[in-house]
C-alpha cells in the first residue's frame, strides 16, 4: 500500500523520481495493444514484432501512466506492463540522457543543447505528476525516452520480468467511479524515492529543483 498515494505537494521537491525499486532493479510502465502487451507478458520478453529502432517512453509513475493510457482503456493501450528491469541499466540510461527541453544552467545555450539532444541515446522530460483522480500535482514526474541503441539494452538486456497490471489498474479506476478512494488508494503501488547517482542527476535535474538527497 503506497502510504501516500496523491503525493501531497507539501513534502515534495519539484524534481524527484519516485518508483517502485529494490536495490538490483526498477519497474517502469508502459502501454501497449494486446498482440504486443500480451506475449510480452507471457514470455518476460517483447515479441519481434515490438520495433527496437525507434523511441520507446518508459514511465516510473504508476499515476501518470494511468493518466497517458486512461487506465487501460484508450485504445492501442489497454495491455498495461509493470516492467522490471535492472537498476544499473535504468542509470545507464539517465547518465546517457539529454533533458527535451533547453535549461541555460544546464546546458548552455541552445546549440549545445541541440547537439546534445542530437547525440543522447535517452531522451528525459519532467511532466506534472497526476493525483488518483489524475489530475496535476505541482510537482513532477520523470519520463524517460529510449532511443534505439538504449532501446535495445532495454529490450535485450534490462528486463528482469513483466507483468500484466491492467486488472488491477481497472479496479482501481472502478473504485474511484463509484467513489471508494481510500479502498482505490489501498491497491496502488508503494513508490519511494529513488536515490541517484550524482552524474545521473547532474544530467536529468535542473539545478535549481535538485532536491537535498535527490
């Protein structure tokens, strides 16, 4: 049971990645039809038709992927995956990266910012985080874009196991239309912060939201 499942604004940086983790591994989420969501499940890997030459977004956020997939039920998403991959691959990842949008105290200017976004394998953006009723909170949450080298670790290499949560995702969402929250709030899962390597955050974070332990 998350013990705060909306995030009260009050005890958040703006700036934070919060994520169900051990300390070996990572689960991330994604959205996906069924005749890729359903082998990928079955067989803890992606099936041959899941393209690894092309961006892939994966999102440690349970809440903001119920937000991007409107909770299993949007169409090309209702096959929801809590994917488990390595932590040394999620971090490879994050020291790889390039913020998708330009910050002078991070970058420089907008040239070297460009060149950079041109040659990162992983691409990041920091988007409001979503309450249970998915609507935006003040602070942020990570999404990680994974271009085709990074995508090919993720695939071949990172994934430690799949799950299929879209039963779980839909009762949830069921609880919250018939106005049982707490009962809703009950079943999400626990994410904690996620503690990073320095030269992981000196990447991803703008200076000035770094929290004191990011």
């Amino acid at each position: 049971m998350n013990p705060n499942p909306d995030h009260a604004a009050t005890s958040e940086p703006r700036y934070r990645i919060r994520a169900v983790h051990t300390d070996a591994t990572v689960t991330v989420y994604q959205a996906y039809p069924p005749d890729i969501g359903l082998p990928a499940a079955r067989d803890a890997a992606f099936p041959a038709t899941w393209k690894r030459d092309r961006m892939t977004w994966i999102k440690p956020s349970f809440l903001w992927m119920m937000y991007r997939c409107g909770w299993g039920r949007k169409r090309d998403q209702g096959v929801v995956l809590a994917i488990e991959i390595s932590r040394s691959g999620f971090e490879w990842a994050l020291r790889h990266a390039c913020l998708s949008h330009h910050i002078p105290g991070l970058h420089g200017d907008r040239a070297a910012w460009r060149e950079a976004v041109r040659t990162s394998p992983v691409r990041v953006q920091w988007d409001p985080e979503r309450d249970l009723d998915l609507r935006p909170l003040p602070h942020r949450s990570l999404q990680v874009g994974l271009g085709p080298e990074a995508a090919r670790r993720y695939a071949d290499e990172w994934i430690v196991g799949i799950r299929d949560v879209t039963p779980p995702a839909r009762e949830i969402h069921d609880l919250m239309r018939a106005g049982r929250r707490e009962e809703a709030a009950a079943l999400l899962p626990e994410e904690r912060p996620l503690p990073l390597p320095d030269d992981a955050v000196a990447r991803i974070v703008p200076p000035v939201g770094r929290p004191a332990h990011a």
